[in-house]
C-alpha cells in the first residue's frame, strides 16, 4: 500500500515521475485535502488520470486501485498517538476494508464509507470554512459566531456534495462534520491561521510569504467558488471567503453581510436551497 | 412576551407560583435546556402543564402560548454583543415570527423553526455529550477525539430524536449541531466543565458541592438514558457518560470501550441504527 501525502497541487508532478515505477496492484491511499485548480478535480481522480496516461487501465493492464483516507486528523496529535477516527473511502468494499484494517490502531478507529466523492470534496471544501472560523478568531467574534459558521458552513458544503452525486450521511460523518470541526477549533490548523490573520488584518500575499507550507484552502477556495457556479449551488460562506482573500472585501463587512441576511425560517426548502 | 428562564428542575415550582398572575394571551418563551427528572417532560411541557392545572386551556380561557429560543448562546459572549444565532421553536408559525421579531438585532440572527420537539430535545441531550466532551478534555485526549465525539454524538441525539418524532434537519441546524458545538468548545461551559473535572480524577459530589450553579447535563443524563430506553435507542456515547458518572466508572475505560467497538461502515443502516 502507498501513502500519497502529497499537497493536491503537486499530485500530477509527483505522479508523473512515480507513474512507472508503481507496481500492478498495489493500492494508493490519498490523504491530500484539495482540488486541483484549473481541472477540478480531486486527488485520486488525478492520481487516476496521470497513472492512465502512464498505461495503466490500458492494454490489459489493470486500472489503478485508488482510495481516500480522511478525517479529524491534526498531525501533532496523531503524533502523540492520541485517540482519533478516519474514513477509508472506495467505491470497491474489499480495497476499502483493506485500507481499514491496514491503518487501524487501539487509538486510530477506522470506518469504510464507499463516497470517494463525499470524502475527497468534504476534506477540502472544509478549509474554506476553516479560513472563514480563522477570520472569526482574528475578529474575536466569539464560540457562538463560530458554532454557527461551522453549521451553516456544512449545509453549504454538503448542498455542493450533493448536487455533485456525494451521500449527505458523508458530510455528516467524520470526513465531513468531524474535520471540520478539527480544522476550525484546532490552533495548529494551517488554513484556519491563514483566516485569523486575515480576520487581524494583514494581508492575504504577506501572510503567504512567511508561511513554510500550503495552506491548501487558499486555491481550494477558488476551485469551491468554480465548483459552486457550475453546479449552481448557493454558498454564501465560500463566497465570503472569497470576496476576502481575493477581491479585496473587508472581513468585517462580510461577516456583517451574512449576519444581516434576511429573516427567514431554519429549516425546509430555505437549508437545501439557500 | 414573557422569557422563562430557570434551570428545568425550578420550572415546575416557579411557574405553579406565577401561573396565577400570567395575562391571557401573553406568549411565554422558554430558554431552558433540560428534560424533567421522573416525568421526563420538556421545558415548554412542563409549564404547558402547569398552565393548565391553574385553567389555562379549560372553561373557555385559552391554552397558553409557548415557544422555545435556542441556539449556540454562551450568555458571556452574548452579554458583549458578540454576533450569535438562535432557533425560535413553535408549531405556530404566527407565533414562532413574533418571537423571532422580538429578540432579532443587528448581532443575533434568529430564524424560526416549527419542531419545538426537535429544538428543545437537543438543546437537553447536548449537555450529556458537552460532559463527555469535558471528560476528553480533563484526560487531554485532543481535538480530533473530540471532533469524533461530537460527530458521533450529534448522530446518537439525532437517533432518539427522531425516535421522539423531531425532524433531523433541526439537529443539523443551529439548536443541535450548533449549540453542540460552542458548548463542546467553549471553556465557560458548566457541563464541559463538570466533565473535565471528573476527567482530571474528581468526584461528582465534590464537583457538585463546589459549583455555585447548576449543571442541567448531570440530571440530564439520567433522564436521557430512560428516554433511550424508552424508545428503544442505542445512545453509547450517553451510556458511557452515565457509567462514569453514577455506575463508578473509570473515565478512560469508558474512552477505551468506545473506541474498541467492531469496526464497521460509517454510513448507511449503520449511521442510523448502532
């Protein structure tokens, strides 16, 4: 089994020069949380795409086995071997339940789930909703503010999962609803940092400038904003982010937009579609 | 417009002493997050009946109107005019929008919601996973246990909610999912805090004796487990919370056990029915 740990923006150079020397049936288990600009697409379907340029799923050779591992999983905790949980996501139930038992530890618990879909888009949609509860801390907008962001900031992701044929019990679950959490509370979270000195008011090149790693939610929100048009989702939270990082809007006047949206009721029609 | 706002164990006695003197017609909303001991009644519930033991609803004087507001409100936040959101729970939609009226402003968005059931039963079983979530905490278990726990404890209240004939979605929104998280989160929170000494080794009677308000989870607890009963539903995260706190329980046995579960599939029946 091999690991591709990669930051999505550098899967298709990485692959291109691993692609050959990749034995037959040996699964790949994706761990990056983004998606790639330009083409939208999400990790194992580049990993996919660059391997099927390399032959494979051709001539008789078999198609590459490719799955996704996600969940609440910050690294510095992970490393002290404290107790958390992931999703081995595969449409194929047997390669599945074999990423399972091959991560599964007394302090990692592991769960299948066959929406490959559903894992990769919520692993990175949630880092746009982390650079938001970022802004929020930068703003010392409280637990309350935040508690509802990341609410709302789930009904916006999962209306996208579903209109791309994800199962909303995906979002719900740890890859979904649990990263986020993770990922918006977690002081070490690089995309949430990302947001808080936004939200303290620097700017978006200086901060990127003195970071020594991605923060993959920066271009990621630039593909959700693609994802969301095309698919003709409403997602006022992505939009926020977006209007923030890349067109220059004021982050309190984008929270005071969505705070100020008119009344309406929670539930219904209005948490599918708007 | 009258706010009801006494822990659930007083509702009772308060209201059988101001039953008396409420006008006809003046709607009474509820803030409390509890279920009665021994009745096992909601908040609004109980003071529906109070009402009408003191002839509201009988001899043509008409049945009192109740609404419940909840949401992901830490009062200490609140009180700085931190932005914040709220559900306003009422079958009568009239009703639910002359509460969502009365307590909009600028920084506290309510929508309203018609499942009083669904809102005033999260608000309740959320304390029993905030103690748990204290209990992560006082072992310092970290954020991606957390995360899980949160996860999978919005699942198990969801169960037993829509055992009890609430609606999901008001589980996802800003009554459960919501205020779970910012009293999961928050360090103010009685309930986290209750369970984050008991995690550091205290005992609850100690813990009990020392606080000078009440924490609605710890009864909570108990009236959640007979509903779960009740309704014939597997809460497991609620039971480990019980076992510690009234079966003399290690903290980190109960963390074990609930992490040594069969692995199995995330999503599915299995979401819904274990």
């Amino acid at each position: 089994m091999v690991l591709s740990a990669v930051p999505t923006q550098y899967i298709r150079g990485v692959w291109k020069r691993l692609g050959g020397y990749l034995p037959v049936g040996l699964p790949i288990v994706s761990v990056a949380k983004g998606i790639e600009n330009e083409t939208l697409l999400r990790p194992t379907e580049v990993i996919r795409e660059v391997l099927n340029q390399a032959g494979f799923g051709q001539l008789g050779r078999p198609a590459p086995l490719l799955a996704a591992l996600s969940g609440p999983n910050i690294a510095a905790e992970l490393a002290r071997y404290l107790p958390a949980t992931a999703v081995a996501a595969c449409a194929d139930e047997d390669l599945a339940t074999r990423v399972q038992s091959a991560f599964s530890t007394q302090w990692f618990r592991v769960y299948t789930n066959a929406d490959t879909v559903g894992v990769e888009l919520a692993g990175a949609s949630k880092n746009v909703i982390a650079i938001a509860a970022g802004i929020l801390d930068g703003l010392a907008a409280g637990n309350n503010a935040k508690a509802a962001l990341v609410t709302r900031g789930l009904v916006e992701i999962s209306r996208l999962g579903a209109a791309m044929g994800a199962q909303p019990a995906t979002f719900a679950g740890l890859a979904g609803l649990g990263d986020l959490i993770t990922t918006c509370v977690s002081p070490e979270g690089r995309n949430r940092t990302v947001g808080e000195r936004i939200g303290k008011g620097q700017k978006l090149a200086d901060i990127l400038a003195t970071m020594d790693s991605v923060a993959e939610g920066v271009p990621t929100t630039r593909a959700v904003m693609q994802l969301a048009h095309r698919y003709r989702v409403e997602m006022p939270i992505t939009q926020a982010v977006h209007a923030v990082l890349f067109e220059g809007k004021d982050a309190i006047d984008a929270l005071t937009d969505l705070m100020s949206r008119d009344p309406k009721p929670e539930s219904g029609d209005n948490t599918v579609t708007r």
